[in-house]
C-alpha cells in the first residue's frame, strides 16, 4: 500500500483513530492456489478495505464483514473460514482472516501485482513469503473443513461398498464357503477366508451370515491345533501349521464370540504357545531341529491373539518386541542380529503398536511414544499412499522352498496404530491419512495399494476395512471436544464480534470524542473570560494602554497572557496523565 494510500484510509476514521489492518489469505479452490500481492520482493496477503464506519453493521460477525468487502473491493464472491491472527497495535492493529472462493471466479480483479499460487510453490519461496506460517494454517484449515465436512458419510459409503463386492465374490468348494486371495470366485482359501470373516467384522457385520464361512474355518483345522495356508504359498504347497494364517482365525473366531473353553480354540492357543521360543515366534515349526526363524511379524500376530484370549505367554511376546526397538523408534522385519540392525518399517512399527496396546501397554510407554514419533516422522502426505508399504518372505519349508510371502499395506495399519494410540480425526495426520486411504478404493469396492500390481486383494480389502474402523472408533470414543464445542464455539463467536466492532467501528466512541472536544472549548472559553475579567480588576488594561505604552503592544501582550493561561492547565493536566500513566506501566490513553 503506498503511502498515499495508507494516509487516506487512516484520515477517513479521523485523526487519531486506531485503524484496523484487515488481510486477506484467500485460497482459490478452482485453482487449488492462494491469490497473493507480489510488493517489493515479498509476497503478502491481500488487503481489505477496513476503515471504520460507524454505518456498517457488525452484528452478522467478521465472516459477514469480510465477504462484503471482499466483494466490494474486488468482486470476488468467498466463504468466510475464520480469524487466523489478531496482533493489536497503538494505532495499526492487524487482522488476518482466511477465506475461500469456490468456483471459477475472476482473479484477476485482486490487482496487477496479484498472483495465484499453490501451496507447493509458497513453500518452495517460502523466504519470500510474509506470514508463511499462516498461509499453511489456512490451507490446513481449508483442507481440515473440506474433509471433515463429508468424511463421516464417505467412510459408510466405501464400507458398503466393499461389503456389496464381498458378498458378490464368495468363493464355494467341496461344501465350503468362503474366499480366497483375489476374490474371483474360483477355489477357496484358508486365510482369506479369515480376513473376510474380519472385513465383515469390521463392519460391523455379524450373525447368520457368517456362519457358513466360520464352520469352513473350524473344519480347515491341522491335526496338531493350527492351521495352513492352503493356496498362497509361494515355491510349493505346505500343509504345515503357519503362525500368521492360524492367528487370523484365531482373530476370526474370537469375533464371532469363541472362546478359549472352545476346544477348536483351546488346540489352536496350544499350537501357538508351543511355537514361542525365547519370547519370539518364527512363521513356522522349524524342522530336523532346526533353530526357529524369530520375526517380528509373526510376533505380533501372536501376542495381539494371546492378548485377546487372556493368555499369560503375551507378557513374554511383550518382552521380545521391546528388546527388538530399534533405536529411531521402529520396528524392522527381524531383530537386530549380531549387532546389525534391521531397517525400520511403517508396517512392522505399527503392528508392533498395535499388538503392544491390545496387549496392555499403556498408550503413554515410552516404546510406544518413540514408535508413533517414527509412525509421525514417516508419514508424507503427497504421496498417494502416506506410509510406504513392503512386502517380505517367510520360509515355511526348507525341504521344498515353500515360502509364504506377505505384502504389507502400510497405510491402513499404520493409521490404526495411531488411532489406538489416542489419536482422533482431529489430528491432521489421521485426517490426512484417512483422506488418502479412501482415494485408494475403487469403485466396485476393492482397495488397491502399490503392491496389489492391479489385482483385487482380498488383504487390501481387509486392511482398508480395519482401518477405517479404528478410525470411526476415535469418534465414538473422544467424546469431551463434541460436549465442549459448544462453548468453544461461543468463545470464538465472542473473539469475532470483538474483531467486528472494531472494523464496523463504535457509535459511542465518536460521541465520547465530540464531548471531549465541546468540553475542552468550554473550559477554555470559560479561563479566558475569567483571565480577562481579572486583568481589568488589576488595572492591566489602564496601564498597559497609558500614554506610556502604544496599543499595539498592549494587545499583544493582552493576547499573549490570555492564551498561556488557557493554553498551561491543559499542557500540565496531560503531562501529569502521561507521568501518572508511565509508573503504573499503562499506556497512554489505555
């Protein structure tokens, strides 16, 4: 603003009035961009029209306010988001609000020196940005505001959603039903079928209708208590007991209300007990003697299902997890052997989390606290999938290579580790995550990740489900800030009508000003009148106009002894306001 400008707009609330500063961050979400003033080499806001008029009305709020003017001054229709800062000053107290323009508008009438630029390009110059940080704070606003308003309703949609594709895609062999890894319906497999059980738990699904896929679990049972898996495995078939898919029915039963007095579930517990070896689990029963694999993955698994059936052995699966931390806060693949760490990973991180909490660990443990820093750390929200997923191999059979290779969706777990942990849709990342997974689902239902290569997962579709049920959970469970919105909202309603009065300016204010001024010219007219009435009781004006002394000098000096003693009490009486104000530490005119 030059400072023809500036002088203008100060002199139309009159001299000495403490005139607003209002700017304006505005996004334009046609253009997925803020409009900025490109002024000496910086890059600032844009200014609004803010002198103070005691016409205006500010009844309708700051956001009433800010769209008048902004429509005033440069046509441009916008939706109000909030007060991003307030800085009072003596004389230039400063506002910024946020806004949005919704729709293809005219930018161009923002000015010459007026650009559109995205967030990217503000943080790529960002040394050349006034207020950076409250660009950022509006486009978190913006963002915040424009997933939230929908995403109760999106979460529902994709849930059914993928229930609808489950329920078209169920695989039917030899009398069994259930589903195998991509949902083509065709054979039928073991751990699929138990990540379906569970997607439909997730969702809230249970009943009848899982009963068919439940008994083709129960009677898919290995003789020695666990179970296989049937079709998945990778060099050759294996019919031996795997930690990973026997804890998935595990999970599976235990949501459909089995007990550990069951005694398929009671033989499936032994079987894993059995395999715990120094506090670890391997994928396998390691065979010809053999030392056992230990992994962190199937660690989890079998400590999250002890958890959850009541079994002491957790404890010990706790133990070896902590001792397998590494020292940036996550977990890797394996523990560290021989000294050499193994690389932290998003996934074995947050299924570390997850089985540590279901496991009892307090969300406030310090392994826990360094796990969700890394969890935080890695999380990049340009990416279309936040967390960077992984894939990994468990031998099953040396004898004849049977691998079980497992892909790792990073996302979903990692946003329901977070959310176990205490986080809520009111954190950014969550809500950011939460975003990006929902974008991940195609249309007929499945969830595609950078490891499913096009395909339609059975264990996306599972992971995506688990997710957005830990999520939904966070909802039901954060209960304080919806009771207290409520005065939260009249706070901030009192904070903006405080910021709209002071743009919309006080009748009273004005008034208060006129009485001190009629009120000063009173007094003063008063002292020259009692000046002048007691000079000539005195006899100045006979002397001073005595043959002796000319007339003109008796006017002047008339004048002169009349203007001090009008002028003088004024000058003391606010020198000693001024004094009386500096030892009290206020300012003048505070």
């Amino acid at each position: 603003m030059s400072d023809g400008a500036r002088r203008a707009e100060e002199g139309a609330a009159g001299p000495g009035a403490r005139v607003p500063r209002l700017e304006l961050i505005l996004f334009a979400e046609s253009r997925d961009g803020f409009v900025v003033l490109a002024e000496g080499g910086e890059i600032v806001p844009l200014r609004l029209p803010a002198e103070r008029r005691p016409g205006r009305d500010a009844g309708d709020g700051l956001g009433a306010l800010v769209a008048r003017a902004a429509k005033e001054r440069f046509g441009l229709d916008v939706e109000y988001l909030g007060l991003l800062a307030a800085e009072p000053g003596p004389r230039r107290p400063r506002l910024t609000v946020g806004a949005v323009a919704r729709g293809a508008q005219d930018f161009g009438r923002a000015g010459t020196r007026s650009r559109v630029l995205s967030m990217a390009d503000l943080e790529a110059r960002r040394g050349e940005v006034r207020d950076a940080d409250l660009f950022a704070a509006a486009h978190g606003w913006y963002r915040a505001s424009a997933v939230a308003r929908d995403l109760p309703v999106r979460i529902r949609r994709a849930v059914d959603r993928s229930l609808l594709y489950l329920e078209n895609h169920r695989s039917i062999e030899d009398g069994r039903w259930g589903w195998n890894l991509y949902m083509d319906g065709h054979s039928l497999g073991l751990l699929s079928t138990a990540e379906g059980i569970l997607a439909h738990l997730h969702a809230g699904v249970t009943g009848d209708e899982l009963s068919r896929p439940v008994a083709s679990l129960v009677g898919m049972q290995n003789p020695d208590g666990g179970w296989q898996v049937r079709k998945s495995l990778v060099g050759a078939q294996s019919d031996q007991s795997v930690t990973e898919s026997t804890c998935a029915v595990l999970w599976a039963l235990h949501g459909v209300g089995r007990s550990s007095s069951d005694p398929v579930i009671a033989d499936g517990l032994a079987w894993l007990e059995s395999l715990q070896h120094d506090g670890g689990w391997p994928s396998a029963a390691p065979l010809d003697g053999a030392a056992p694999e230990l992994r962190v993955f199937p660690t989890t698994c079998a400590v999250r299902t002890l958890a959850r059936y009541g079994r002491g052995d957790a404890a010990k699966g706790v133990a070896w997890l902590r001792a397998a931390q590494n020292d940036d806060g996550g977990w890797g693949s394996r523990p560290a052997v021989a000294g050499q760490t193994q690389a932290s990973s998003a996934t074995h991180t947050a299924y570390t989390v997850i089985a540590l909490l279901t496991a009892g660990v307090a969300a406030t443990d310090p392994a826990v606290g360094r796990a969700v820093a890394y969890l935080r750390a890695s999380f990049d929200p340009a990416k279309d999938e936040p967390w960077e997923s992984s894939q990994d191999h468990s031998l099953i059979n040396p004898a004849t290579s049977a691998r079980l290779e497992f892909r790792h969706f990073a996302t979903p777990w990692a946003l329901a580790a977070l959310a176990m942990a205490g986080a809520g849709l009111d954190d950014p990342v969550i809500l950011t995550g939460t975003d990006k997974l929902l974008g991940l689902q195609d249309p007929e239902g499945t969830w595609r990740s950078s490891l499913t290569g096009g395909a339609r997962a059975m264990w996306a579709t599972h992971d995506a489900l688990y997710a957005l049920r830990a999520v939904s959970d966070t909802l039901r469970e954060t209960v304080a800030p919806v009771v207290v919105d409520p005065y939260r909202s009249r706070e901030r309603a009192a904070l903006e009508h405080c910021a709209a009065e002071l743009l919309a300016g006080d009748d009273r204010a004005p008034a208060a000003g006129a009485r001190r001024w009629w009120q000063t010219a009173w007094l003063s007219v008063l002292t020259v009148v009692v000046a002048l009435v007691t000079l000539d009781r005195l006899a100045v004006f006979d002397a001073l106009t005595s043959a002796k002394a000319g007339k003109a000098w008796a006017w002047a000096a008339t004048a002169a002894v009349t203007l001090l003693v009008a002028v003088a009490p004024n000058v003391v009486g606010e020198e000693y306001r001024v004094w009386r104000s500096r030892r009290g530490g206020r300012r003048p005119g505070g």
